[in-house]
C-alpha cells in the first residue's frame, strides 16, 4: 500500500515539476530577459485600443474627412485625365513634341515632362490641403517649403524614370502590335526588382536622412542583436538605420526595404523617442519577420502575377477604348503620344479594380509579420504579448487611427490589419512554447485520468500554459 502511495507520489511530482520546468523554460526562451527601467511601474494591460475623449474625438474627424479626401481624390483624378482628352491638350502636346523632333525619344523627353506638369498643376490644390490637414491634426510638422521640395523631387524622379520607359513602352506598341503587353510585362519583371534594389540607394536618401542606428543607439542595437540571434540570423549593424523623421512628422514607424545588398531595416527616430525597448524590440522583430519571411520576394511574386493579367486586362480595354473614342480624342493610335492620358486612366481603373487583392494580401503578410514579432520576442521581452499590444496602441494613437473603421473601406484600402484588431490578436494569441507546454500538460491529465481520477483532479491546479494555479 505504501508502495503504491509513493508512486503516485512521485507521479504527481514529476507532473508538476514538468509543468513548472516548461514554465521556466517559456519565461527565459533560451534568450536574455530585457528587464523593465527602474523604478517603472508596470503599466495597465492593454486588452482593448482605446483613445482618450478628445483623441478619439480628433480620430473621428479626421477618418471621416480622409474618406471624403480619398473619394473626392479618386474622381479628381479620373476627372482631370478625361478632361486633358476632351479638351485636346493632349493632341496639342503630341504636336508640339512632334514639331521638336522626329527622334521618339526626344519626343518623349517632350511629351512627359508636359503631362507631368499638367497633371501635378491640376492635382496641386488637393495636396496642398491634404499637408494642411496633416498638419492641422499634428501629425506632420513639415514647413511648406520643404513640402515644396520633396513634391518637386518626387516629380523630377517621375519625369526622369518615365522618359525612357513611355519611349520603351511605346517602341514596343509599334514592333509588336498584338503582344506588346507580354513583352511589357516580361521587361517590368526585372525592372521592379532593379528598382526595388535602387530605392535605399538612391530614392530615400532624397527624401530623408538616415545614420547607422550603432551610432546614436548603441543600447538598442545590443538588444535587437538578442532578437536577431533568437532568430537565428546575421543582421549585421551596418544594415541597421535610424531615419530621422522628426524634422517632417510626428508618427511612428518602422520597416523593411531593399533587395539582396540593399536590404535594410530602418527605424523612424520618433519611434525611438517615445517608445519603451520592449515595445520597440517588438516592431523590429516585426520587421525582421518580413526579413526572414521572404515577404519582399512573395511580394514581387504577387505584383509579377497581378501585372501579368494588369498588362492582358489593360491591351484588351485599350483596344476597346480606342475604337469607341478615339474619333472624339483625336487619337491616331495606340502608340500616339496624345494616348498617354487614356493609358493613365485606363491604368487607374485597373489598378482600383484590384486594390482589394492587394491589400487583402498585404494585410496577411503584415499578419504574419505580427506573429513572428511576437514568436521571437517572447523570452525576451519581459512581456512579450503587452509589449505587442501596447506597441499598436501607441502606433494608433500617436498617427489618430480610428478605432472602427468601416469594414468596406478596410477591404478595399487597409494594407495593415487595424489597430484594434492587432491589440486583440496580441493577447489572444498563444506564441508556440506555450502551445506546446499546454499539449504535454493535457497529454498528462488525460494519462492521470485514466490511471488515478484522484490524480486528474490534483493536475486541474495546471493551467493549460503550464503555470500553476495557487492552492
């Protein structure tokens, strides 16, 4: 009888101290715990994204005035494109490239910068008031000249990198009159992967500036380097930058950029001001999600297949469209310089037509990027799951996201999951050790309920985390 006692004794001990040893090995993650500042009270949970009154109430209008802005953008655009054709600007352009030169190219360097001015001149009033708003609400800081600036930088890279490809597009309409848009499509391919490559190199640093986050951070990089070496991966410093954002806006961010020896994560000088470590470790481990995940190369996947039917889409509509008016625009082809504004707005209609498809993408790959953060700072981060949940919250309320947006406009536009619905997911969800631990604990409860029912009842004190319950 003795005998038998002392086993399920040593039974019951053994479970326990399984449970407790799963728990300790959860808690330390075989990583290094960043412990909390001192003297820092632990901060309320945040379960729930919620704003203070006059946030929310900011929220509100601001949402509903980006709808509008969005909408009334949306016509706008369409509008002026069919404006420039109805009212035969554009067959004037086309003739007076034509009168430059018989070169296409030097036509082109005629054709372009004129529909780039014309199209910005008219698109001006709604961006102006669009960096009026941002900067009514706070969300940007930015002076009017150097808005200014970046807007004329912005159309100077647009006009620089259209030149060549409209004259490319355009020989190609000419040579092969039936499957230009396959060999469009075969050329765009590598060419969104160059320009992928180029973006950190030459693209950002027009607009921003940016140092090696080693330089001003070293505290912080010694913790990421922790997340990185949890994830079993060489990020190596030089591939780590702070951009200063201040100077410009207010809101917080981070992200991932670049192709092979361009790859880089970038993190916004404003989000090192003003959010704790752990919430900061999270954001990178959120980033380095995207690194180790291979979502830039899912991305050019997902743009190769989306372009391939765009391009097919686009010649069978544009076909169409010259045939119904291209009496009423004045268009002697599809390869007449005069046809680039009904391209623009054929490319428009497509390129909403599959908004939904590519946001609904983004959004998963942003998902997953959520669950990596979450899996490779847990151990880490004293809290991995608040540190989460806080760091959305304060992602929401510092850019005055609205709590509930509608769920038509998160379908079509959102290429992030909202705010509300990631602060959710963060506590709800179960990173793998616990999964784990809660599978061999139930696997021993149901094994003690079968061999002693005294046994099963005792093993009820285990949460299904493996922590135990106080008795």
């Amino acid at each position: 009888m003795m005998k038998i006692n002392l086993v399920k004794l040593a039974t019951l001990m053994l479970f326990l101290l399984t449970c407790i040893s799963l728990r300790a090995q959860i808690s330390s993650g075989n990583a290094t715990s960043v412990p909390p500042p001192a003297g820092h009270a632990s901060p309320a949970k945040t379960l729930n994204y919620t704003l203070p009154s006059e946030k929310l109430a900011q929220a509100s209008e601001l949402y509903t005035l980006r709808v509008r802005l969005l909408v009334a953008g949306t016509i706008w655009n369409l509008l002026l494109l069919l404006g420039i054709l109805q009212s035969g600007l554009a067959v004037r352009i086309r003739t007076w490239a034509e009168g430059v030169s018989r070169w296409k190219f030097a036509q082109a360097a005629v054709v372009v910068p004129c529909f780039s001015i014309a199209i910005a001149a008219l698109q001006f009033p709604l961006s102006a008031y669009q960096h009026h708003v941002s900067l009514e609400y706070g969300l940007s800081v930015q002076g009017w000249g150097s808005w200014m600036g970046d807007l004329l930088k912005g159309q100077g890279v647009i006009v620089a990198v259209a030149i060549p490809l409209l004259w490319l597009f355009f020989t190609l309409i000419r040579r092969s009159p039936r499957l230009w848009w396959f060999f469009a499509w075969l050329l765009s391919l590598p060419l969104m992967v160059l320009v992928l490559f180029l973006v950190p190199f030459v693209l950002d640093p027009l607009f921003n500036d940016f140092r090696p986050l080693q330089a001003r951070q070293p505290q912080l990089v010694e913790a990421i380097e922790r997340v990185v070496q949890r994830g079993g991966l060489n990020i190596p410093r030089d591939r780590m930058y702070e951009m200063e954002a201040s100077s410009k806006v207010t809101t917080l961010n981070a992200y991932v950029t670049g192709l092979g020896a361009s790859k880089r994560v970038v993190v916004w000088d404003t989000m090192i001001r003003q959010m704790p470590q752990p919430e900061t470790l999270f954001v990178f481990g959120h980033e380095m999600g995207h690194y180790v995940l291979n979502h830039i190369y899912q991305g050019l996947l997902m743009a190769g297949a989306l372009s391939f039917f765009g391009f097919y889409l686009f010649y069978r509509l544009a076909g169409w469209m010259l045939r119904r008016f291209q009496l009423r625009w004045g268009l002697r082809g599809l390869d007449d310089w005069a046809a680039v504004p009904m391209m623009l707005l054929l490319f428009s209609v497509l390129e909403f037509s599959g908004q939904p498809l590519a946001s609904a993408f983004s959004r998963h790959l942003e998902h997953q990027a959520d669950i990596y953060g979450l899996e490779i700072t847990h151990g880490i981060n004293p809290d991995s799951e608040e540190a989460a949940a806080h760091a959305f919250q304060m992602l929401g309320e510092q850019g005055l996201s609205y709590p509930e947006p509608s769920p038509w406009l998160v379908f079509w536009y959102y290429d992030h999951p909202t705010i509300a619905e990631r602060v959710k997911f963060a506590h709800e969800y179960a990173p793998l050790e616990y999964r784990r631990a809660a599978k061999i604990c139930e696997m021993i409860r149901l094994r003690g309920q079968i061999l002693n029912p005294r046994l099963a009842s005792i093993t009820n004190l285990v949460r299904p985390d493996g922590v135990l319950e106080s008795l």
